[in-house]
C-alpha cells in the first residue's frame, strides 16, 4: 500500500476544485478545471503550471516551539534578547524549516526530551544578525541544524 502525506494542501480558485479518484491508483488534484496534478503510485505530473512558489512567513519576537505546520516555511525572529526555538519530539520525519534572525537577540535552537541535535559546528546560537538556520529531521528525534551558528 501507498501512503501520500501532505502537510499543507492548497486549492484555490473561485470554483471546480477537487480531487478526484481516476483509478488504478491514481488520484489528480484539479484546480479551476484547467490546471491540475495527477498523483498515482509511479509519478506525479502537473499539466497547467505552478504560480507560486512563496514559503509561508511566520514572525516570532518571543520563545517558540515549532509544530508541524511549520514544515517547509520560515520563521522569522525579532527580538533584541536571547530567544530559544524549540524542537520537540513530535515532528516527523521529513520535517524542515528556516529561521531567520532579524534583530540584535541570539536564537537558540533547543531540543525537546528525546531530540537530538546535530551540527557540524557543536553549536545551535544564531548571534549574526540578518543570519538564518536550517532546521531538519532526518530520522525520527535526529534533527540537523545548519547555517550561522557558531
């Protein structure tokens, strides 16, 4: 059996979104009746175009946890203290992230009880401002941090 897990899926239009069973496993997203993406347990094609690839943007200016909605987005923090982001033992695998340091405070990348950090550094402090982190879960509770720390 196979499994597709999406953890944002976006459909807009002003009508005819759907998604639909073609059959032989094979499952097609259509938006707007034009454009669409079939999805089956070989491939995935897209007919029509992709319009947009923004990340989603989320400012923080005090401690976080992330979520698992913050997969695939960035963070921004601004503050002029210390603040800690923290990484808990509920992501999956595949989870990942950026965070940006907008301001004078350090960001530090926690851990949850039963999260490991890895860096190739020994460090997980952002202190350079306009700096950013990459935050990735490559096996469950095994996450790597990278990028301005030190």
């Amino acid at each position: 059996m196979s499994t597709l897990q999406v953890a944002n899926l976006h459909l807009e239009s002003t009508g005819n979104n759907r998604i639909q069973y073609s059959g032989t496993n094979t499952f097609s997203i259509v938006a707007g009746g034009t454009n669409y993406c079939t999805v089956n347990s070989m491939n995935m094609s897209v007919n029509g175009s992709i319009t947009s690839a923004n990340l989603f943007v989320s400012a923080k200016t005090d401690n976080y946890t992330l979520t698992n909605a913050d997969s695939g987005s960035v963070i921004t923090m601004s503050n002029t203290a210390s603040k800690t982001i923290t990484v808990p033992n509920t992501l999956p695998v595949g989870f990942r992230c950026m965070v940006y340091m907008l301001n004078t405070g350090n960001v530090v990348i926690g851990n949850a009880t039963g999260v490991s950090l890895f860096s190739r550094t020994n460090s997980y402090t952002c202190s350079t401002r306009y700096g950013s982190v990459s935050i990735f879960e490559y096996d469950t509770n095994s996450v790597i941090v990278d990028g301005a720390i030190g």
